[in-house]
C-alpha cells in the first residue's frame, strides 16, 4: 500500500512541474488505475487515522473551529488551531499555533482513541514555520491511566512544502487501552519567536502479517489451554499479570527462579494478556492466551 502511495505521490510531483511522461494511448488505463489506488487507499486510510473524521470540522462558541474527534485550548479569544486551506490530501487540513498564554507562547491539538498494541509507524505530511521555536509531533500508549511509552518527531526548521514524517514505532508487547497523539507549537518562555505546523493525512501503519509478533522466549503454550501456560525460563520473569480483554488486572502471579510455567485454572474461560515483569517492575514481555474449559 506505501509503494502505491509513492506512485500515487510521484506521478502527482511529476504533473505538477509538466514532466509526467505518459504515452497518449495509455491515459485511459493510467486514470481508470489511479482510480482504483485512490479508492483502495481510502478504504485503508479510514481504518487507519487516529480520529476516523480527521477532515471533518466542527465549530462551535465554546471551543472555536475545531477538527471532529480532536480538542486544544480553542476558545473565542484565541485560536491556536485553524483551517489550512492548502492541504496535502482532502480539502483542508489542520494548522497548530502557537500563541501568547501568559509565560511563552504555546498552541496544541490532541486526540485520543482506543487500541490495544502498537503499530509500526505513525505518518503524517508537514509543513512548518518555525522562528526561535520549535513544533512536535507525539504519540503516547497508556493502559487506563498508567503511561507505558511515547514516541516522537521534533522540528525546529521551517519548511513551506508538504514533507512526509515518519515516527517508527517499536513493536514489543504491552497491555494497552488507549492511545494520545499531539500536535504541539511552542516559543520558549523568554524568547522572541513564532511557530506554526500544519498536519494531514496522518495514518498509523501496520506491519504485514499480526500486529503481535512474539519473541521465542516470550512465547505461550499450549495456546489455547486449559489452564497450565509454559514459556521459557529465558525470559527470567519475576512475576505475570493477567489481564482480561478490556484491559482489568485481575491476578498476579509470583513466579520462582527460572519458573517456566503458571496457571489460569479458576478463571472464566476467554481471551487474557499476560504481562511479564523483572525484577523491580521492569517490563519484559505480553501476549495473548486463550483459556478454554
């Protein structure tokens, strides 16, 4: 799907600056192509972006204009995220700024969605003035109200063209309930400065095949079970949680030296993610057991 949206994205730079080299006869096939590309990229864009209405706007007295799903500190005074007309994709996109807030100068725009792992990467087009600032882009993953990690890009040139940014994501296992993206502008609190971001087309992308790829010491069997989970004593786990498939801790078990097995048995039959812990709490592994009568 990337290299369809390379295509798609060059032939677009190519026709821009008139040097799309396409054969006459081919223009039909060419347009009934991209057609397809467009639409297949739609349908995989819209299950991908963080707030399924990114371009949909909403405005109200409250909380100014504002992109459906997403929330700043919009108020009928001050503004700090607008309409860019000049959008990458769609009709318009969102613009972040940062303005004065007392101490410094400062604007965001954040969204908040469920999801229970992490991708491979966060995308998104940019455009930036920056003066003696700096603009970000992040994305943190929490299970209920405990952050596990977050990523992000940090900019502090200016660039007027749309740019492709890409925030790789690192792939382990954790327990997750939820995700925040944020779109920061910040001028620090004593300098003199301006800054500006406009983002669009923002997509988490996945990797082919299961988004869970378990390690070979972290890994659960026999899975499904009835009750006895063996792993291997590489792992060197301290203790596992279980949590049920809504994200609830509901058992801990203390595990001995090179223990290379734990139980489920009274639990109700269902899907459970187990998180292993080291000494002190450090995070080693998660994944996913079925338990069945």
């Amino acid at each position: 799907m990337l290299k369809f949206a390379t295509m798609i994205l060059t032939l677009q730079r190519t026709a821009k600056f008139g040097v799309c080299m396409i054969p006459t006869g081919n223009l039909t096939k060419m347009k009934s192509l991209l057609s397809l590309l467009l639409a297949c990229l739609a349908l995989h864009g819209a299950a991908q972006i963080p707030s399924s209405n990114f371009e949909v706007w909403v405005s109200s007295p409250q909380s100014g204009l504002l992109p459906q799903g997403w929330v700043s500190d919009n108020t009928a005074e001050v503004q700090t995220v607008i309409q860019d007309l000049d959008a990458y994709e769609g009709n318009y996109s969102m613009m972040v700024l940062a303005l004065p807030t007392g101490i410094g100068e400062y604007g965001y725009a954040a969204t908040t969605f469920p999801i229970d792992y992490i991708p491979a990467v966060l995308t998104f087009y940019a455009k930036t003035a920056v003066v003696n600032a700096s603009v970000q882009v992040d994305i943190s993953f929490y299970n209920e109200n405990t952050l596990f990690e977050t990523f992000y890009w940090f900019g502090t040139e200016s660039n007027s063209e749309w740019t492709q940014i890409s925030i790789p994501l690192i792939q382990n296992e954790p327990v997750l309930t939820h995700a925040t993206i944020q779109v920061i502008a910040q001028v620090g609190d004593f300098a003199v400065g301006s800054a500006q971001i406009s983002v669009d087309a923002m997509a988490l992308i996945h990797t082919l095949g299961t988004a869970n790829t378990r390690t070979e010491a972290g890994a659960m069997f026999p899975n499904p079970t009835a009750g006895e989970v063996n792993f291997s004593a590489k792992l060197k786990a301290v203790s596992a949680k279980v949590y049920n498939s809504s994200g609830k801790l509901i058992k801990t078990v203390q595990l001995k030296a090179n223990a290379s097995s734990f139980s489920l048995s009274g639990l109700p039959k269902g899907e459970y993610i187990v998180r292993f812990e080291g000494a002190e709490g450090k995070y080693l592994h998660s994944g996913k057991v079925v338990l069945v009568d």
